[in-house]
C-alpha cells in the first residue's frame, strides 16, 4: 500500500528533524544527563516538526538504549510505542476530546503507573481547543504530576492557551524552516525516491511551502504524481498545481504598469465570466505586487523570500517597469480594497475601480498615490521625458521659432500621415546681410548644409519617433516604446532594431500590428524603408562623430576678403 512522503519520511530520531536546531539539541541534553521536565509545550506553525518532536522525546524517554539523547528504534520500547502497541504512550486530538469529561478521564488514569514503559507520556495536539472548564480540570495534574508521568502539549495558536498552563510548561517555540534547508530535505527525499527534481524544482517547492516540511513533501508527492515528464522542474511543477494560470494574473499586472486601463478592464470581465472570484484575483495580484516589491528592495537576498507562485522571467520583465514608489502605491489600494470587500454592496464595482486608479495615479488621492505621481515625475526628467510630451496627456505642437539673421533656422513642420510619401525639403533661401559698420572685418557666416543636418536626424531618430507613435499604437505598448530603459531603437544598414530589455518586453511589442505600425513611421526617416526587428539585449553605443574636416579658419580668412572687397568698392 502507497503511503503518503511526509508520513514515510517523518523524523525518527531527533537528528533528522529539519531546521529545529535549537531544540533538538535541547531535548537530546536533557535526555542525555536525566534533567527531564514533567510537562512541555511546543509552539509553532504547521508542518514545522511539533508532534514529530513529541513521539520522539516520548520514545527518547523509554528507550532502553538511547543513543546520546536519540532513541534507538530498535528496542522493544521504541517498536511498541511506533507501532502503537504500549497503551502508556497516548496521543489525543484536543480538537475531538476537549471537553471536561475527557480530561478528568484522562486525570483518573494517568495516576496508575505504567507497565510496559518508564514513563507514561500524554501527547495533546492542539491544545488550544480545549474548553475553559478542561483546562481547569488539567490545572492541578499538570503543577504536581506523579513522577512516572509526562505531558507534551502542542499548538499552532499559543494566544489562546491560558497563562496558567504556559507556566507550568517548558516552552519551546518551533520556527519556520527556511527555503535553503527544505530544498536541500527535499532533494534527498526526491533522490531515495527516484524522482528526477532539478535544483530550480525543488527551490519554487520550498518557496510555496511557506517554511513547513510537510507541506513540501506533500506538494513534491503530488507533483511527481501529476507530472508526465522525466524531470521535475519549475514548469512541470506550476502545471502540476494549477500555478499556470497566473499568468492572466501576470498580464492584468502587465496591464497596469502601461497604465492600460480598457484592457485591465476587458481582463477582469474576461475572468469574472470565467468564474473568477474578484477577492481571489486581487489577493493574487497583492501577492504578486509583493514580490516585485522584495525584488526591487531586496535584488541580492530576497529570492527567499518569494512566494513562488510566479517565474523568473515574469518578474524580472515586471519589476523594470514599476518603480519602488508605485509598487508601494497599488500594494495598498489592493490591500485596502481586499479589507473592504466583505462589506461591499457590488464586489466587481469596486474591483474594476480599483483597476482604474491602479492604472492612473492621478485618481489616487491618497499619499501613497502623490507618492507614485512624484516618482513619475522623477523618472521623466532622469530620463528627458519633462522636454517631450507626457504619457497621460497629447503631444502638443512646438512653435516655429522665428530664424535669426546671422544664424538661420530650418522650419519645423508636423511629419506627414505614414500613408503618404514625405514632400522635398523647401530650398532656404539665404537671408540678407546685416548692415556692416565701416572698417569691419565681419561678414555673415554661411548656412549649415544639409549632409550634416540628415545625419543628425538620423543618428538621433528614436526620440522624435517614439513622439509620432504616440496614439497610433495602443497605451499599454506605448509605455515600453517611450521608456528608453526599456527599448531602444537602432539602425544598421536596412534594418531598424528595437533592443527590448527582457522577453517580457520584447513579447509586448513583437505584436504583428506594433511592428507595422513602427515600419510605416520609418518610411519617413532618410535612407528608408527599414525592415523591423526585435531583439532582447542592450543597444550598442553609438559611434563617437568623426572630427570636422574642414577648417574654420578658412571661413575667417575668407570673411574678410569679402569684406575688403566690399570697403574697396566703397
């Protein structure tokens, strides 16, 4: 018969309890030299190793042969209390026996001595659901026990065990294990097995066991039941437990940080039709937003700290595109809308708000919200972003400023629609000489030519177009495009190439409509059509100009030849 992985490799001696160091070595003190407590109480969350402990310092106590403090599990003792033969050893559930009438049964036996054993050892789980009158009967048994008797109590919820029994107790407080220590548990247990768990495997199983044993032997037992391949990794795992459907979780975040209100929106419809539970999604997208969080504070040391209900790469092309202010900002309008909805008239009306002002921190009147807005701020001037149009409002049109007479200025006109060929350069003409005062040796310096002026538009190209996109492509994708961090547009040769930041990014806008669009807009730069490529990367740094040639010298010396010239003639 199949037995269950956390039943089969539950500690059997106290060297194999994981991540309890400090009370396993206790425990095994105290049985070494006889110092022995009458009664103990084990605290801690779930799956940390409470009863584990228990029915080992219940066998540790009996055995006819310890080894250093460690039961032997060979004796007639340990086998009997395993196998729950010796009737001394008891474990009961407070949970199903916590009322008076059980603990005074239990008071009335426990007097008699053992037969079988040493010591007769009481193990109560969950001690925390006994009544009032219970605790009261256990009160007096438990300050002044006979000397062959032994209480362990255990409980995930001290704050409800009265002050009374703590006292009489030694208490010994179990933590959560840490992700290290589970995974390294884990690939032992996946070894002795035959289950093929890569190391990225069994570290996301760690991450959502949320620091107990048993719950990752339990989810490694069900993902090597439900995975078809030979190798248990992190993808294997998400579909095994149904985490593959973050991804709509993942996208409606995508959504958020483009600040795409409609298609968050169209989403959230999406899901509720699906049956999604909208306290369900908010909370998944809290939790999401956390980790972006511990990843932008904590880059180095917060990989164990992740929930990891989401991979690598989906947060890596996530967290560029928020910053610290903003993350904090939508984790606690999610937060406060969770804490709300259980007294809400219309639970979908207040989750699509939510949406909306997540996608638009100028709804956001709270400080978080100003928070946000001034974080914005900050990254458009780091950026240059201030010098063009914003993200929220339309691109306003530059005056033409008036050309100088001594230093002339090409008009600036509103590009052409795409669909339409770019009308000729209008030939400049040169402007009048100013009034020269006698005996000057000045002349008006000639107008720039326009192989420079081409080449300049071209080499610096991506700004002005990344401004013509805006409203041609969708928000959502314009947020990355206008994000120089982000993308970053080159030329070499025929093709033009956008260089996204992550795959994330490069998914976002590698869309056949995004790349159309682009490649009409770069119709009108000088040497086009380009064809449109996206790549992920870091565009390369462009070339240093080349020196100018010519001499300026020469436009002095030549200069004052035109104006000797003309003081001759006079």
């Amino acid at each position: 018969m199949y037995q269950a992985l956390y039943r089969k490799w539950r500690p059997r001696t106290f060297d194999d309890v994981v991540g309890q160091g400090h009370i396993t070595e206790t425990l095994k003190r105290q049985v070494r030299e006889g110092r022995l407590s009458h009664a103990y109480l084990f605290t801690g969350t779930r799956g940390t190793g409470k009863t584990s402990c228990a029915k080992i310092l219940a066998r540790a106590v009996n055995c006819e042969h310890p080894v250093e403090g460690n039961p032997c599990n060979d004796c007639a003792a340990c086998k009997g209390i395993e196998d729950g033969s010796v009737m001394e050893v008891l474990e009961l559930d407070a949970a199903s026996n916590n009322g008076v009438d059980q603990v005074r049964a239990l008071r009335d036996e426990a007097v008699y001595s053992p037969a079988a054993v040493r010591k007769r050892v009481y193990i109560v789980d969950e001690v925390h659901m006994l009544t009032t009158a219970a605790f009261n009967a256990l009160l007096k048994i438990l300050e002044e026990p006979p000397e062959h008797l032994m209480f362990i109590l255990a409980t995930t919820e001290l704050h409800k065990v009265p002050a009374t029994i703590k006292s009489r107790c030694q208490q010994f407080a179990f933590k959560r294990i840490s992700p290290l220590e589970i995974a390294g548990r884990l690939k032992y247990v996946a070894g002795e097995e035959g289950i093929s768990l890569t190391s990225e495997g069994a570290a996301l199983l760690a991450r959502l066991a949320d620091g107990g044993m048993r719950d990752a032997l339990s989810l490694l037992d069900q993902c090597a039941t439900g995975s078809t391949g030979s190798q248990l990794g992190e993808t294997e795992i998400l579909n095994a437990l149904g985490l593959a459907g973050n991804v709509e979780t993942a996208a409606l975040m995508g959504e958020i940080a483009g600040r795409n209100a409609a298609a968050a929106l169209e989403r959230l419809d999406r899901l509720y039709a699906a049956g999604k539970d909208v306290g369900s999604l908010l909370g998944e997208l809290a939790s999401l937003t956390r980790d972006l969080l511990v990843r932008r504070t904590a880059p180095q040391g917060g990989a164990g700290l992740m929930t990891g209900g989401y991979d690598e790469q989906t947060l890596r092309g996530l967290d560029q595109a928020l910053a610290p202010a903003r993350l904090a900002q939508v984790l606690g309008r999610l937060q406060e809308v969770s804490a709300n909805l259980g007294r809400s008239a219309n639970r979908r009306v207040d989750a699509e708000l939510c949406l909306i002002r997540l996608c638009d921190e100028s709804l956001d009147d709270s400080v978080a919200g100003l928070n946000a807005r001034v974080a914005r701020l900050e990254e458009l001037a780091v950026g240059g972003g201030l010098a063009g149009p914003s993200v929220n409002a339309p691109a306003p049109k530059a005056p033409r400023p008036a050309p100088k007479a001594a230093e002339p200025v090409p008009d600036q006109e509103e590009p052409p629609p795409w669909d339409m060929e770019p009308p000729p350069l209008p030939e400049e003409e040169p402007p009048a000489p100013a009034p020269v005062p006698a005996r000057t040796e000045q002349k008006p310096a000639p107008a720039p030519s326009a192989a420079p002026r081409q080449a300049a538009q071209v080499g610096d190209f991506w700004p002005g177009m990344v401004d013509g996109l805006r409203g041609r492509v969708p928000m959502g994708e314009y947020s990355f495009l206008s994000n120089p961090a982000m993308v970053k547009g080159t030329i070499d040769g025929p093709l033009l190439t956008l260089w996204a930041q992550s795959d994330f990014v490069k998914s976002m806008i590698s869309k056949p409509g995004i790349l159309a669009t682009v490649e009409k807009a770069a119709k009108l730069l000088p040497g086009g059509p380009y064809r449109v490529v996206v790549t992920v990367g870091t565009a390369p740094a462009p070339a240093a100009p080349a020196p100018e040639s010519h001499d300026k010298l020469d436009d002095l010396l030549a200069l004052g030849e035109q104006f000797g010239d003309i003081i001759t003639e006079e």
